[in-house]
C-alpha cells in the first residue's frame, strides 16, 4: 500500500480518536461553563421544534445502524438467524429512512442557522465549522448507503467484510489497512469526513452529547404553588406593591380604633 493509504487507514483513525478522548478530558476540565448547546431557541422557535427532532431521531437510528454493523461481526448476527439478505434489507431500507431523517433535519436547521438573521448573527466560526464536516459526512454516508445498498447490485456492498474488520483491527491496534483497499469511494471519503468530524467533535457544541439528562427521571418534583390571596399576608412589610399599602389617614384610624 501507499504511504498515503497506510496514513489514512492507520495514522488517521489513530490520531482522530488520540485527539477525541485528550480534546474532550482538556474541555471538560477546564471549559465546563462552554460544555452547553448554546441554545438559540430565544432568537427563533418555530423551526427549531420542527427540525431538531427530526434531525435527532434520525441520528439515533443512523447511530444505531453503525454500531450495529461496524462493532457486531458478520458471524454473529448469522449465529442468530440474521440472514445476510434479511441483514441487508434492514441495513439498507430502515438505514436509509433514519438517514432522510437526518438529512431533512440538517437542511432545517441550517436554513435555520444562516437564513434567519437573529440565529446567524449568534453563529460562531466553531459552529460554521462543525455544520460543515457534519453536513459533509451524513451527506456522504447517505449516498454512500443508498448508491450501494439500494440501487448497487441485489445484495448491495457487504461492508462487514471489509470496514467492519478494518475498523475493528484499528481499535485492537492490529490494523489491516488491505482491507480499505477494494472499498467503493464514495464510503472511503466518508469515513475520512467522519473522522475530521471526530476530531473537531470535543472544540465545538457537539460535546452537549455527553450531558445526556439520565438523573431526570429520578429528579425530585418541581413543586408549584399559585399566587393566592393568602400568601399576600406572608409578604414582608415595605415590599407591598405601592398601590395596596393604607394611607396615612387609613392608617391614623386604625391606631385611633
């Protein structure tokens, strides 16, 4: 192979998650008040409740599938029962609705982000920079699935006997950068765009991912009480509101009674 090919399929995933893991201990320690979404829903709502669902459901599914295909050996999922056809179908059609969902969020969200004035002037460089790696690689990966998977060939390109071991050999530091070899393009520039993603992933918002709210559920009740009559009596002397308080009249009567 290549010097740049052993580069790309060895030194780069190295390097990409050597930064992940020291860019997000480094951000957490000493960045914590930035560890945030920096939300901009007070600048515009209406399409945020419209596209952010749909762009993170359809992330967890496509998230999921990746786990699923790259983390589970082949041999496994046929130990179950999982045909190779019935694997595919799965992988390629619900894989393919999960990514649309993601693709048709993204586009809400950045005609959100740079087309509305009030959300655009609250965009940092760090969020240009982050919507463009993460636009190139769902766009990437959703061509990459349904040239291949959908309209390739019957069975589609069978990843898992390729990017799946590959990627598997880089985490257990025994790469087998061969492997990438034959891979069709278009899911070799994805992974590329995935891993400057990764390492661009711990210096922008996309650590909010980290900050999941598990503790919610078991958070105790948020009590509320209503503004009632009887609670005007505990109010602290000298803080009524101007137009409640007795005159100096009122008040000589009621010392006089």
């Amino acid at each position: 192979m290549s010097n740049l090919e052993t580069f790309l399929w060895v030194a780069f995933p190295w390097l990409s998650f050597a930064v992940f893991i020291i860019g997000t201990v480094w951000r957490w320690h000493y960045d914590q008040f930035g560890w945030t979404t920096k939300s901009s829903q007070i600048y515009e709502s209406k399409l945020l409740r419209l596209s952010s669902p749909v762009f993170h459901y359809g992330m967890l599914g496509v998230i999921a599938g990746h786990v699923v295909g790259l983390a589970i050996p082949k041999s496994w999922t046929l130990t179950l029962g999982i045909s190779q056809h019935a694997y595919h179908f799965l992988a390629a059609y619900i894989g393919s609705l999960f990514g649309l969902a993601a693709v048709i969020g993204l586009i809400g969200l950045l005609y959100r982000r740079f087309v509305v004035r009030t959300v655009h002037l609250a965009t940092t460089i760090g969020d240009k920079i982050m919507y463009l790696l993460l636009s190139i690689a769902i766009v990437l990966g959703f061509y990459a699935t349904v040239s291949t998977q959908i309209f390739g060939t019957a069975e589609g390109y069978d990843y898992r006997e390729t990017i799946s071991p590959w990627l598997r050999s880089v985490f257990a530091f025994q790469p087998q950068p061969e492997l990438m070899a034959d891979v069709p393009l278009a899911f070799k520039l994805h992974i590329i765009a995935g891993l400057m993603l990764i390492i661009a992933w711990p210096f922008t918002r996309l650590v909010h991912v980290f900050s999941a709210p598990v503790g919610y559920s078991t958070r105790p009740y948020v009590v509320y009480r209503s503004r009632s009559a009887t609670m005007e009596d505990h109010r602290r002397k000298g803080w009524e509101p101007v137009h409640t308080r007795p005159t100096e009249a009122q008040q000589a009567r009621s010392y006089g009674a």
